[in-house]
C-alpha cells in the first residue's frame, strides 16, 4: 500500500474540504494509495502522538459543500518554526523539519499534498529541497498568487461581499449615509474591487492605491443633493492613505507571524469626519464570513478540479511543483516560479478600467497618477 497525506495550511477558505474528497476519489480508483490526513496543518504529523486521520470514500461523503476542512488548519508554527514554551515562560522557534522528514518516512507516506496560500507553498518549497515528495495546491480568498488564473474560495468571498453591499444600499438609501464595507485583502484589493463592481458601490479602496480622504469626500458629496442621496465605500482591510499606514496590531497569539489588520473603516470614519464630512456614517466590517460557509458553484468546481490534479500528480511524480489553473487548463508550475511574486491589483488591470467606466473612485488623484 503507498500513503498519500494531506493537509490544510493557512487561513481556512471556502472549498478546502472539496479538494480534500477529490484527492480521496481520485486515489479511491486506483488500488494501491491510502490518503491520511494531518490535522492541524503539519502539526499533525509533528505532534506526538501523530495526529492522522484516514480518509476514505467514506469519510469525504458529501463533504463538497461544506465550509472549512475536516482536517482543520492553523496559520501559526509549522515544521520551520516549530514554537517551544522555554522555562522563563517567553516562546523559542526551532527548526523541527529534518525531525518531520524522517517521520514521514518512518511511517511510509511516499507524498505529501499541501492545500494552502504563499506561506504554505514556501513551507512545501523549503521542503521539496530537503528532498520531500511534495505537490502544493493553491489556497486564497484574497486571490493573491500569481502562478494560477484563479483560487477556489475567492469567487465564494466576492459574492459575500457583494450581498453585503446590496444589503447596505438599501439601508443607506433609507437614512442617507455614507456606509463603508470593510472587506478581506490583506496585499491585495482584487474583493474590495469586484464586490465594488458587483455591487455598484461609489468609492472602492484597496492596497495597491493609497487613497486621499479630501478626494473621497469629495466623491461622497457630489453624491448627496440637500441631504438626500447615499453612498456606499467598498474598502480592503489593507488599504491606506496617501501619507499614512495599515491599520493593524501586533498578534500576541504564539506562532503568529503576521500582523492582525483590521479597524481601517473606523478609521475611515474619523478621518472622513475630520476633513468636514457632514454625512451620517456608518462602517461593517465584513471579516471572516467572507471565509467560513458554503462555497459557490464554481469554487466546488474549481477546488474538484484542483484535487484531482494534485493526486495525478502524486500518480505522475511530479513532486515539486503547484497545481495551477491557467484557462482552459490545470496545470501544474513549480513551487520556486509559485512563490516568485504576488497577483496585485495594478492600474492597467482591465477591472481597474472597468470600475472608473462606470465612475467608481478609488480615492486617488488621477492627474497625480498620470503624471
Ligand atoms: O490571507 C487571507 C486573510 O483572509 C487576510 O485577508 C486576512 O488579513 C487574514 O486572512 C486573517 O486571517 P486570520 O484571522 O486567520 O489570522
């Protein structure tokens, strides 16, 4: 029998649990691999006792439609940074990933498929170089890896978010205020922007234009005539100023490597009242019920397609490498072009144009840009 295992890493996203049941029905119709699952990532296969889970046909039954992952996930530690508590109670990080090579050995799993985003896929990366059997599989809401057209769960995030503008404008529009929609993107805006869009809202911040409030202002009052009119500000939580920073704080959570970001739409508000905004406002902040529930058709499919690859490629050896959508095909890239750089928004991008076709601000002065 040869051992396949599987694990989820990084924030949790919509179909996860679909790529995991198509790994195990495509492994089911050969007669010779195993799938076992690591929970918690590769703290899993690090904790001891080992932490496994097998999965068969019958455990992923029906599991495509279901929000997160059956075999959980954790955005802190892994093999590289293992955290141990030391006497004086303060957190030391050692490299456990020799230790978790061997044990994978050890225990006769002859690949590892790793379900995750850029941090994830670093980790494989690293891995694949100390000689491990790894195959990655791309994982974001944010939509922030270049290597592949698209990732399951991104589409699911837009249409949360898109649902919430349509909810807020109806609210806006019967009390006249300007309503600011906090939405995931950490780097990049691609949410903010396509619920923008999707949404028809006014005003759309993201990551990769700083914003000046007097420019947005003056957005938000060309839209009000005697007090009457309303307007809807879609903003990535990674957003910022033009002579200013993200909001976020430092995570005191062990193991956590980033910086917590969150709080940019109060921040909006104040600033907006500050610069003489006379407008009732109010801010949602939309944050993880854009990650946890149901996937969307298309990420089902997406995430289908992706597990199907990824163990055809375990079939194949082809170890080293990511699974990638590149329309109409999946693919595969390797691991070292996957990490190479971030899928930003830029201001060619035709959604950019599209958004200012149809008067969406993004908060910038354009000549200033033009120039
Ligand atoms: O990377 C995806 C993402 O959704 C970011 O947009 C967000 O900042 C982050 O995860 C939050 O993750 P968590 O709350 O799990 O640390």
């Amino acid at each position: 029998m040869r051992r396949v295992m599987v694990l989820t890493g990084g924030g949790d996203c919509p179909g996860l649990n679909a790529v995991i049941r198509a790994v195990v029905k495509r492994a089911a119709q050969e007669n010779d691999w195993e799938v076992l699952g690591s929970i918690k990532a590769f703290d899993g296969i690090l904790n001891e006792p080992t932490e496994l889970m097998i999965l068969d046909e019958e455990k992923v039954a029906g599991i495509h439609y279901q929000g997160g992952t059956i075999i959980q996930t954790t955005n802190k530690g892994g093999p590289f940074a293992w955290p141990v508590k030391k006497k004086d109670g303060s957190w030391e990080y050692v490299d456990r990933s020799d230790e978790m090579i061997r044990k994978i050995q050890y225990l006769g799993i002859d690949a590892v498929i790793s379900i995750g985003g850029d941090g994830s896929q670093r980790i494989s990366q690293k891995l694949f170089e100390k000689g491990l059997n790894i195959i990655g599989v791309p994982k974001t809401i944010d939509n922030d890896l270049s290597a592949t057209d698209s990732t399951f769960g991104f589409q699911t995030a837009i249409q949360v978010g898109t649902e919430a503008v349509d909810k807020l404008v109806t609210t806006a529009a019967s009390h006249n205020r300007v309503f600011i929609l906090e939405v995931m993107g950490r780097d990049a805006g691609w949410i903010a922007l396509n619920a923008a869009v999707a949404g028809g809202a006014e005003i759309c911040l993201i990551p990769e234009i700083p914003y000046d409030i007097n420019i947005i202002l003056s957005k938000i009052n060309a839209r009000f005539h005697r007090g009457k009119g309303f307007a809807i500000i879609v903003a990535a939580e990674g957003a910022r100023p033009k002579e200013g920073t993200v909001v976020a704080h430092a995570s005191n959570e062990v193991g956590y490597e980033n910086v917590r970001l969150g709080g940019l739409g109060f921040k909006l508000e104040d600033d907006l009242k500050k610069a003489g905004c006379e407008h009732d406002v109010r801010v949602t902040v939309l944050g993880h019920l854009q990650r946890g529930g149901v996937p969307i058709a298309y990420d089902r499919v997406l995430a289908t397609q992706f597990g199907v690859k990824a163990m055809e490629m375990v079939l194949n050896g082809e170890y080293g490498r990511m699974v990638s959508y590149s329309h109409p095909y999946i693919t595969s890239v390797t691991l070292k072009d996957a990490i190479q750089k971030p899928n930003l928004v830029t201001l060619d991008t035709a959604l950019i144009k599209t958004a200012r076709g149809v008067g969406i601000s993004f908060g910038e002065d354009l000549i200033a840009l033009e120039e």
